[in-house]
C-alpha cells in the first residue's frame, strides 16, 4: 500500500537549467496537489490537478512553471530557466475526491540551484 | 500577508510535559482548520482537525482547541515524549478553497 511517491529526492541544477519533478499519487486517487515548502517557512499552495485539468494553479507563479497530470503516470512540475530563488522543497499531496484538505503526502523533493 | 499566525517558533519540553501551540487568523470564513506533523526529511501528515462548531477535540494525547469569538486554535500535546519531537504546522481552509499553512513549530521534547 505505496504512499505518494516523489522522486527525485533530491535534485540539483545550475541556474538557466530545467527541473521536472515528479509525483506518483496513491493508488485510486485522482487528484493531486502540488506545495512549496521555502526554508523555515509552512507550504504555500502551488497547484491543484485532476487527470488531465488543471483546476486551480492560482498559486503557480505565470512565468517558468507548469503543470500536468496525464491520463497515464505521473503528475509533472516543471520549472523552466531555474534561477536561486526556486531552490525549495517541493511536495506533493494527493486524494481520493475533490476535496481541498490533502492528507497524504509524499517525502518532497529537495531542489538546489547553483 | 500571512493568513495564519504560528507561534511559537520554536518549543522546547521536558518529557511527560504538555507542549502548546497556538494559531491565529482574521478569516472568518475559514471552516476547517487541521494541524500536520513533520519529521525532517518526510512530508508533513495530518495529524488530527478541527471544525468551528466545535470548542475541541481529543485524539489520545493530542487535543484541539478552537475559540472562534478570538479566531484562535491551539494544539496541546499531552505527556510529550521524545517521538514527538517535529516541526508542527496548523493550516486553515474557507470551503473548498486551499489551504493556508502557518509557518510551523519546532519542537523538542528532551528525555
């Protein structure tokens, strides 16, 4: 019985590079949820996928970031041109309705710009 | 701009103490108001939550407290023991929308 599943753990990129981070919901959830974590601070909301839609990315910043959660596999959050300030945790969370209140979470990835 | 004011930073107890965290918020349209548990290198897991026609909730030694009149809600864990040690958040949530996370607790608790 997997929990969300993030990989990579950890991923390190040079500024100007991309990162694609990926996320595996629990089994039977359709719906993901994705969160930044910045040092010493809560999660802030980044963007709410069913399969296929995108129903809420109003906390995705416009430029540089995207999202998608396909028919098959996993969700992808994509960060495009990265630059210092994206270094972050990044977690995602998934559930079985269409239901705001994430319980499940996976372990984050951890993503260094230098 | 915040929506959801954590404190303290930082916690320190002694085993068997009681370790107390509060919450803060101006939204009155906030209507579900959990608390998650982290542990470093993993994902924070709900740990136990609130809703505001209630003043509180027990599940074993972690209990809610919710006053709506001050728009404030704390979390009391009882006899603390070194396992709970972990960054605690609380979060707050109007309907369907998302939620807002406050900026977590460290919390020791020494043997």
């Amino acid at each position: 019985n997997a929990g969300v599943m993030q990989n990579p753990r950890h991923l390190v990129r040079r500024r100007g590079q991309e990162a694609r981070l990926r996320c595996s919901p629990m089994k039977g959830h359709s719906h993901v949820y994705w969160y930044r974590q910045l040092p010493e601070e809560g999660l802030k909301f980044m963007v709410y996928l069913q399969k296929e839609n995108i129903i809420d990315e109003s906390g995705m910043p416009k430029e540089r970031f995207s999202a998608e959660f396909p028919k098959e596999g996993p969700s992808i959050l994509r960060i495009q041109q990265v630059v210092r300030g994206d270094s972050a945790a990044y977690f995602c969370a998934s559930s079985p309705f269409r239901d705001r209140q994430p319980q499940h979470f996976g372990d984050g990835t951890r993503l260094s710009i230098l | 701009q915040q929506q959801v004011k954590q404190s303290p930073q930082s916690l320190i107890v002694q085993k068997g103490g009681i370790s107390i965290i509060n919450c803060a918020y101006e939204n009155t349209a906030f209507d579900y108001f959990p608390w998650y548990q982290q542990f470093p290198g993993k994902g924070p897991a709900l740990l136990i939550a609130i809703r505001p026609d209630v003043s509180e909730k027990k599940e074993g030694r972690f209990t809610i407290s919710f006053n709506k009149s001050a728009k404030q809600f704390s979390l009391h864990i009882m006899d603390s023991q070194p396992g709970d040690s972990a960054t605690y958040f609380c979060a707050a949530r109007a309907g369907a929308n998302n939620l807002f996370f406050g900026t977590g607790t460290r919390l020791t608790v020494i043997p």
